[in-house]
C-alpha cells in the first residue's frame, strides 16, 4: 500500500518537476551563460583537485565513501572533504567569508534559508546544463526540495538528502506512566492529556511528558504554525504569515504546554536541548526532526519509537527540509565540479548514504535502506510525511528574520508577553526586514 | 629605578610632554637619522596591511548599505541615524557596562588576595600562583561548555550545591539578570590570575622599609594594607583596570558559548560586539554592523582617554 | 616562594599565614573547581554527565574516552600545526615589537606620537571586524591553507609594540648613552645591550602570544579549509557534533589540548611570573 501510494506521489513529483526543468531551460537561454551552462561529462582522465565543504562530521565517512566510488569512474580528480561545523555559525561564517573573496570551495552543502542569498547574489553556478545533458534528473528527488532549490526558474542545487518531522517517543517512560504509544490518529489535546498525566507521574523526578526544541523553528513551532492553518511566510516570500490566526494558535501551542507544565519551561529549554532531554530520558515525547534517528536510536535503543505528527485544528501537516550540493558562480573547475555533483545526486551514491542512516537520502526508493536500517521504530513515517510536507519557508534573507524570531519569540513561549502580542510585532518587523531584501 | 607609571601616563597623547625639555632637545640633537624608520617599517607595514586598514574600509563602509558578498552603495549618515534609533544599543551598552564593572570587582580581589599571598615566608605561595593563574591558560571555547555546564538549572553542580543549603537556584544562563552575572563571573574567573600576577608583581616592588617603618609605629597589618598596599599599588592597578575596561567591551566569545541561540535572557545580557556580529554574520547587514564597529572603536577610545585623565587624580607615583 | 627571602627581616606572626593559607587555599579551589568537574567529565559516560541530580563520580572510570580522542579527530597533526603557528607567531612578535617598542620608547622621530596612537587605536576594535578584510589580503597574496597565510597577520601585534614599549621605556639611559660614546650603531645598541636587558619584557610578550596563538579560533577555522593545516583549536571545535554533543569526548580533548600549555607554564613558571609581571609596572 506504502509503496503503491509513494510511487503514485513520485510520478506526481516527476511531473513537477520537468515542469521545473522546462522553466529552467527556457529562463537559461533567455539570459545566456550557455557556456558555463552546457554540460558534456568530461573525459574519464580529466585530473583536477576539488574541495568539498561540509558541516556534519558524523556524515564525513558516508562522503569519503561516495568520493572513493566517484575516483573509480574519475580516478584523477583528487576530492579533499573539508568539515566545518554548523554550529555556533562557524561554516556559514567561513562560507561567507569565503564568498566575499571568490574563494569559495569547489563543491559546498547549502540549506535552504541560505539558497536564494547566495542564488540571487550571482554566487552559484546554475545546474541546468546538468539536467539538460541528463546526468541528473530532478524527477528523481521529492519536488518540494527540487523547488527549494530552484531560483528564478533555474535549479542551483543537486539535492543530496531531507529531513521532515514526526514524534518521538520513549516506550518505557510511557509504559512506566500507564500512558499509551501515540498514535497516527492523535490530536493535540491526546498529545496534552497524555503529556499531562506523564508530567504528573514524573513529577519532581525531572521527567516531562513533551516538548520540542523551541531554539528554532523547523523541529517545533513552524509544524505547529502549519498545524493550526497559519503560514510562516507568503508564497511569494515578500509579506510575514506570523500574525495570522492560525500562525497564534500554532504559537499559543507552545505556551500552553510549557504553561501547563507538560514541557520544561522556556529556560529549562535553553539550558538543556529538548533532543538532549529526550535521549537521556528526561522526556518521554518528542517533535522534532529525522536527523536525530541516529543517535537517538543510539542513546535509548528499542525505547525509541516514531509516529506521524499529531493533528492540529487543521491538519498535521509539517515542514521539510533538505541539503544540495552546489557549486560557485566562478568555478575553478567547472566540468570536473559538475561531474562530482552529478554524482553526489546518483542512486548510488544516495544508497551509501541510506546505509549510514544517517540522513534519508534524496533520492527516491533508496529511502527504504534508511527505513530498515533502525528496524521496529516506525521510521516510514518521516517518508510518509514527505508527501504532504510544506517547503521550508525561505526568503532572500532569511537569516535576518530567523534572527527576529530569535529575539521575540522566546518571550511569546515564556509567557512574558502575549502570544498574539509578540506574533504582530514579529510580523511587523519581518515585513520590515522583507521588504530591505530587494 | 625609574617611575614606570608616568610613562603609562603619557601613552595616548606619547608626545611633547613626555621627557623634561634638555633631554628632548639632546635627544633631537643626537638625532637618529634613518634608523627609527628601519625599526619600525616591518611593523608599521604589516599593521597598515592587515589592522588599519581593515578599519579604514569599516569607517568607509559604516556610510553604505554594503552587500552580503561586496558592493557598497553609498548611504549617507542612514546607519548612524539608524544606530541612534535602535532600542538594543542603550540596553546593550548597559550590559556591556553591567559586564565590565562586575569583572572590575577582581582588581579587588587580586590585590587582597596578592598581598595575602606576598606575605613574608608564605609557603606554597608559587603554588598558589599557579593554580590561581591555571584558568587564565585555558581555552576559552571549551571553557565555555564547562561552565555552562556548570551553570545548568537541572544538572549544574552549583544548584545541586545550593540545593543542599535548601535554596532553588536560578536558570542561571537563561534568566535576565542572572544570565549577566553568571557571564560576567566567567569573565572574571578567567582574568583574575592576569591580575594577580601584574598586581604581585607591584607589590614585590614596594620597599620593604616603608612597612617596617609602620610596624615601629604600632601600625595595625589591616592599617599597613589600606595606608601603604593600596596607595602604593594604584600604578599597577591602573594598568589592570585599563586591560580590562577594553577586553570587558570586546566580549563576545563567552557569551557566544555559553548562552546559545534564542535564549530569553538575550536582550539582557548581549553586547555590542555581539550584536555586531549578528548584523555582520547572521542578518548579513554588515553596512549596519561596521557603524556599531565603529561605535564600539569610538566608545573603548573615550573611555581610555578618561581612564587617563582621571588617573591623576587617584594614582600615586612614587 | 624565592620573594620571601626578600622580607627575611621582617617578623612575622605564624597565625598570619594560617589565614593566607585558608583563603588562598579556599579560593584556588574555587578557581580550578571547574577544571576538576571537567576532569571529572572527560572520565565519565556521556549520560553520567548529564543526569539529574549530578554525578560527582563515574561509576566506572572511562578512560578510553582519551583513546578515543585520536579516533574522532587528528590531534598529531593538529598539535603539529598548532606547534608551528605558534612559534613561528613568537618568533616574529618577538623580533617586530621589540624593534618598534624601542623606537618609539628610545629614538625621537618625526610622528611618533602620532603613529603610536593610531597603533594603539588597533587594540580598541574588536576582532571580527578584521575578519573578511583579512581573508581578503591573505587570499590576494595566495596564500589560502597555507601555514603562512595562518601565521601572516598575527606576525604583527599592536599589544606587543606597546608592551615592548613601555619595557624599554622603563630601563635606564647610561648604558645606552655609554655605548653610544663608544660608537656602536642603534642597532648594536638594541641588540647588543638593551635587548639582554628587556628578557622579562620579551618573556611577557612569548608567553602572551604563547597563549593566544594556542587558542585562536576564528582566523584559522576560516583561513585552513584543509584538514591537515587546522590547528588544535579548529580541530576541537569541529568535534561539536550537529544535533547531539558528546560531552566526555570533547572534555577530553579540550584537556588533552591544553595539556601541552599547562606543562610549559609549570615547566616556566619564574619567567612567566616575572615577565607577566613586570608588564604591569610600565
């Protein structure tokens, strides 16, 4: 049934996405960097020395692997993996400083509140000459990343993996409470009365029934946003959706958990990660992202359980997001750049990363491998969700309102201010930061 | 020996006033020709390149609304009108005043403790000094996940130590107010063993016949510490106190660590180098974050020039 | 502990001590408190370190997590470059601040006071501002993931000219001024008879630029994107993991990283005492 519907969803998504590439060709020729644009692969002794920035160490071995199985086709182009943390900003520092001097490295992770800075700023390499010479097929990967990824009608980004949400739960926490597993068909109240009667159990023990990690956006309140029929921001990317009623109501989400004592309060989540608590038992349920599979799995074993998101007052329906691979505008090495990319975008490669279970895999039906790799945990319901999954919501400038929301909603979440207060003055100033894009 | 201290003095302004006038006037004579210029090129190149002028293109680039990946477009006076404008800058500055001032507190403490520590035939004292000066050594990136740690509402030790006194302690890193404090006693953790050692070392100068001379007076220890320590001592910490008001408006790092990202007790505890980095790295609006860089320069300027001024009134030169 | 014999004359009451002893003794255990608990850290499991409430000890000491070190990130070869940057950054700050510190302590020339203030002006700004300009300069002269290119910009220090400076203003002119009578060059005199004289001032500086270089972050993060040429700072700040932090891990390398600063300061500790020290006197 699962395989029947997701092919179905995947045909869909083909369709999306040569529509996509039909734009993309046409929008190529129109402005004419067809000498870069074009692609034939190179010939197979083509040597040449690439750098390949990354972020996440725990996924470096994954990406020697697919390198090794690249120098089998291309065995003189040498790729030096070069890993800069995420955290506390460092790559994007690095990678922006890299930027401002032309010296950016010669293939790079991007994300999406990152693409259209660096998309619209002529700092990427369009891939369409990629897709045009068939060495990648975007109807290969879920159309709502292939869009993510595609600026001004040309793609920019190959996608290599994504990630979407779903609940976590810890087995025994419940099991010692008397609460049930969760289940598809749970609510936001089920999710409250359960939450509540596991913090009572646990009550000076530490333990709290659920929360999320309200640091940032995708793992917790954007899900809630989309859950209560609010937006984040406008398709177009030029008007705020956080002071509409159901972008309140996914807020108000927050406090009233927090309010009610089913989550740790606001600093208890500043102090401790919400995904730290819940791999050392300290929380029973969980929203938060796939990425955290590996080594929640690794912290609470056969405890560790996964279901679809609980439903909101108007869906339960959440966000997704995923990585490319790109290359900058003035490539050192363009063809060789290219070949790589085009590879990093292979089934194969895609399958050696599904056997890392790491991150699921961008590419259709090898996803499977990352499913079975944590057998019994109900990890299909993050491909599950992919289907009806909101793009992540991105701008030109993302970071500049990520940053808004940084400072103003924490006070929404404690409860220092209204929720509604704090939603209006957000969308006032995000408007005022969108409209500085232009 | 020579008295240091009116040197110090003189820094800013390093000019006429200097050396007593025959002196000058032999020196201009003896005249040193090119060989000045030959000591100082390398140095004068190499900050010209790499310091100023990367302050000169900041100062250029506070008047434009500079693009995330070069192009500027010149602006006018828009990112200091804005600057005056921005309801975070007073609260910031505050912090960073807040901050300073509560690591100024371990001048105090270093010189009690120096004069403890100097005490005639102490044992342990290079002990003492080592382990006092040990966290000035360590690197602050890591050190700024212990304490962190250290300072978690749920597992931290200090509340498990107030715990058993019965008291429930704060969230320490997350709560305005205490989050300030808990930085700034980092700040001040890692600067006291700078301070003792410059501060030990003024006591170690000090003649020691001016305390023996008090004792024949039936001059009480605490006496001797407030009437001769400390007044004899004010060079040194004047020199300290200079260090430290610049390093206390350049914090950063330890805040970076140790509060995280969203935290709710942000608008109380950042300051203006962090904000700066914010508009410069995250908000990617680096026109506006070279005028606070500038307001930074200007602020840590005028604050030294004063600390200079008002010296004169408390330090006594010998 | 040598400064007391100074004070031999002076009598002194045993009782004084016992509560220089008390304090002191109280007050450094405060100062290395958080040091121990990361000793503590680095030996205990990942889930020790963040129970509720805390474990004081590890139920069994994990002192592989020290092994584990050399397999989650290079430490030889980050050790080997942070050896390198940092004394190379010595032996330049060294040579550069103590020729300009004694120009403009000792020799009059046209601007001085000018150009000292600018220099000094330098110290006010904070650092990220130099960032991108820097990386720009480094990038222009191609010299990207190279050891000069980490080097390059931290050859040159204002703090250093100015301590350098008040050093040599702090020492005496007859001997300068016999040398002189005696014909030797300005550079004869700098080399020959005052540099001997500013050791502890040079100290001062090595240990400063020492301690620096051995922590700086930032500047080497961005300027080596290679593996081989990141020093141990970068290498420790690449072990932060992107969704989970193991704790005793990075506790551990960040003590094995400091562990090679912690022996020289011992192995040192007169010269920097007195060198540090001294500083503060000018």
């Amino acid at each position: 049934m699962t395989h029947l519907t997701r092919r179905s969803i995947l045909s869909l998504a083909a369709l999306g996405a040569a529509t996509a590439t039909l734009a993309a060709c046409s929008g190529g020729a129109a402005t004419g960097g067809a000498a870069a644009a074009a692609y034939t692969a190179p010939a197979k002794d083509i040597s040449a020395t690439l750098t390949y920035a990354i972020w996440d160490a725990a996924q470096k071995p994954a990406m020697q692997k697919i390198v090794d199985l690249f120098n089998v086709q291309y065995p003189n182009i040498k790729v030096n993996i070069d890993v800069t943390p995420s955290k506390g900003s460092a790559y994007w520092t690095k990678i922006q400083t890299l930027a401002s001097s032309d010296s950016l490295p010669d293939v790079f992770w991007m994300n999406g509140p990152k693409i259209k800075l660096y998309a619209e700023n002529n700092q990427l390499l369009p891939l369409d000459g990629l897709a045009e010479a068939k060495a990648v097929d975007t109807s290969n990967y879920p159309k709502a990343l292939v869009d993510l990824y595609t600026v001004g009608g040309k793609l920019y980004g190959v996608p290599k993996d994504f990630d979407t949400i779903a609940l976590f739960y810890n087995k025994a926490l419940l099991r010692e409470a008397g609460v049930t597993e969760p289940t598809a068909a749970w609510t936001w109240d089920d999710l409250k009365t359960s939450g509540d009667k596991i913090s009572k159990f646990y009550a000076g023990k530490g333990v709290y029934g659920f929360s999320g990690d309200l640091t940032g956006g995708q793992t917790s309140y954007y899900n809630t946003i989309l859950g209560a029929g609010g937006s984040i921001i406008s398709a177009d990317g030029k008007k705020s959706g956080f002071d509409e009623a159901g972008s309140i109501a996914g807020l108000q989400f927050w406090r009233d958990i927090i309010d009610s004592g089913v989550s740790p309060n606001m600093q208890q989540l500043t102090d401790t990660l919400a995904t730290d608590m819940f791999t050392s038992r300290k929380l029973a349920l969980l929203m938060d992202a796939s990425y955290i599979v590996g080594p929640t799995h690794a912290a609470l074993g056969d405890d560790m359980g996964v279901v679809a998101l609980p439903k909101g007052p108007t869906s339960n329906q959440g966000v997704i997001h995923g990585l490319a691979n790109v290359i900058p505008a003035n490539a050192k090495n363009p063809d060789a750049a290219r070949a790589f990319v085009a590879f990093l975008g292979t089934k194969v490669a895609a399958e050696v990363q599904a056997e890392t279970a790491t991150v699921i895999p961008a590419f259709n039906d090898t996803q499977q491998a990352w499913v079975d790799a944590v057998p019994g945990a109900g990890l299909q319901v993050f491909l599950d969700a992919a289907r009806t999954a909101s793009p992540y919501p991105i701008s030109k400038n993302t970071g500049a309102w990520n940053s808004l929301e940084g400072q103003l909603l924490p006070q929404a979440f404690a409860g220092t201010k209204p929720a509604a207060d704090i939603a209006k003055d957000l969308a006032t100033k995000m408007n005022e930061a969108l409209s500085q894009e232009a | 020996m020579s008295n240091p201290t009116t040197e110090l003095r003189a820094a800013p302004e390093a000019g006429p006033e200097e050396k007593p006038a025959p002196l000058r006037r032999r020196l201009v004579a003896r005249g040193d020709g090119a060989w000045p210029w030959l000591f100082i090129l390398p140095t004068v190149f190499g900050i010209t390149v790499f310091y100023l002028w990367p302050i000169i293109q900041t100062f250029y680039y506070s008047f434009t609304k500079w693009g995330v990946f070069g192009g500027a477009k010149f602006i006018g006076l828009d990112n200091y009108v804005r600057l005056f404008s921005d309801s975070s800058i007073p609260q910031s500055l505050l912090n960073t005043i807040i901050y300073t001032l509560i690591v100024l507190m371990g001048i105090p403490i270093a010189v009690v403790l120096s004069a403890l520590m100097e005490s005639p035939g102490l044992k342990f004292a290079g002990f003492y000094r080592t382990l006092y000066f040990i966290p000035y050594i360590t690197m602050p990136a890591a050190v700024g996940i212990v304490w962190r740690l250290v300072f978690n509402g749920d597992f931290g030790p200090i509340n498990w130590f107030l715990s058993l006194l019965g008291i429930e302690g704060p969230y320490w890193t997350s709560t305005p107010g205490f989050a300030l404090a808990a930085v700034a006693t980092v700040g001040l953790w890692m600067s006291l063993g700078f301070n003792l050692i410059i501060i030990g070392a003024g006591l170690r100068e000090i003649p020691q016949e001016i305390y023996e001379a008090a004792e024949m007076d039936g001059a009480s220890r605490l006496r001797q510490f407030f009437s001769i320590t400390v007044p004899l001592l004010t060079p040194s910490i004047f020199f300290v106190s200079v260090v430290t008001v610049i390093s206390g408006f350049q914090l950063f790092d330890l805040l970076y660590v140790m509060m995280g990202k969203a935290n709710l007790a942000m608008p109380q505890t950042q300051s203006l180098v962090y904000i700066f980095y914010n508009h410069a790295f995250l908000e990617n609006d680096k026109g506006y974050a070279a005028a606070v860089g500038i307001l930074i320069l200007l602020i840590i300027a005028a604050l030294t020039a004063v600390q200079f001024r008002v010296q004169r009134k408390w330090v006594n030169y010998v | 502990m040598s400064d007391s014999a100074i004070r031999a004359g002076r009598r002194v009451k045993r009782g004084r001590n016992a509560i220089a002893h008390v304090v002191l003794g109280g007050g450094g255990l405060l100062m290395i408190a958080p040091l121990i608990y990361q000793v503590i850290m680095s030996i205990s499991t990942n889930a020790e370190v963040q129970s509720i409430p805390p474990t004081f000890w590890p139920s069994e000491v994990q002192w592989h997590n020290f092994a584990d070190v050399f397999t989650v990130m290079n430490f030889g070869s980050s050790l080997r470059v942070s050896v390198l940057i940092t004394m190379l950054r010595v032996v330049g700050q060294v040579i550069l601040c103590s020729l300009a510190g004694y120009a403009f302590a000792r020799m009059r020339f046209r601007g001085r006071g000018a150009i000292l203030a600018v220099i000094l002006s330098i110290l006010m700004v904070p650092g990220q501002l130099f960032l991108i300009p820097q990386f720009q300069i480094v990038q222009n002269l191609g010299w990207l993931n190279t050891i000069a290119g980490i080097v390059a910009p931290g050859l040159f220090s204002a703090f250093g000219v100015f301590l350098m400076r008040q050093f040599f203003m702090g020492l005496p002119d007859e001997l300068e001024d016999a040398a002189r009578l005696d014909g030797a060059n300005p550079f004869q005199i700098f080399s020959k008879i005052m540099m001997p004289l500013a050791a502890n001032g040079l100290w001062a500086l090595a240990i400063i630029t020492v301690l620096w270089s051995w922590n700086d972050l930032l500047w080497p993060l961005v300027i080596a994107s290679t593996q081989d040429a990141a020093p141990l700072s970068v290498g420790l700040a690449n072990l932060q993991g992107e969704h989970a932090n193991n704790y005793p891990i990075l506790m551990a390398a960040s003590l094995m990283a400091m562990a090679p600063i912690l022996i020289l300061f011992i192995a040192m500790q007169k010269k920097v005492m007195a060198g540090i020290g001294r500083s503060g006197l000018k």
